[in-house]
C-alpha cells in the first residue's frame, strides 16, 4: 500500500490550435493574428 499521496494525471497533451481564441492578439509559434482572426476573436469589434 503506498503512502504517498495521490497526484493528479498530468493534463493532456493538446495541439496549439486546440487551444481557444483570444481576443488579444498573442504571438504564438506562426506569429501575430491576422485581422480576421482579431475581429472574430474581438467578437466582431475593433
């Protein structure tokens, strides 16, 4: 019977482009945001 104690799993593995949209332009490993990509994450604002 061990007497550590338990961990939780390690979260999955998730590809980048799993991840979800921000709207604030990050750079990530392909670079900045398009504008189209901006606008849907800004919800269609500026």
């Amino acid at each position: 019977m061990p007497t550590e104690p338990t961990t939780a799993a390690p979260p999955p593995n998730r590809p980048a482009w799993n991840a979800p949209t921000v709207a604030n332009p990050q750079v990530g490993r392909v670079g900045w945001l398009t504008p189209a990509q901006t606008w849907r994450a800004n919800g269609g604002k500026w």
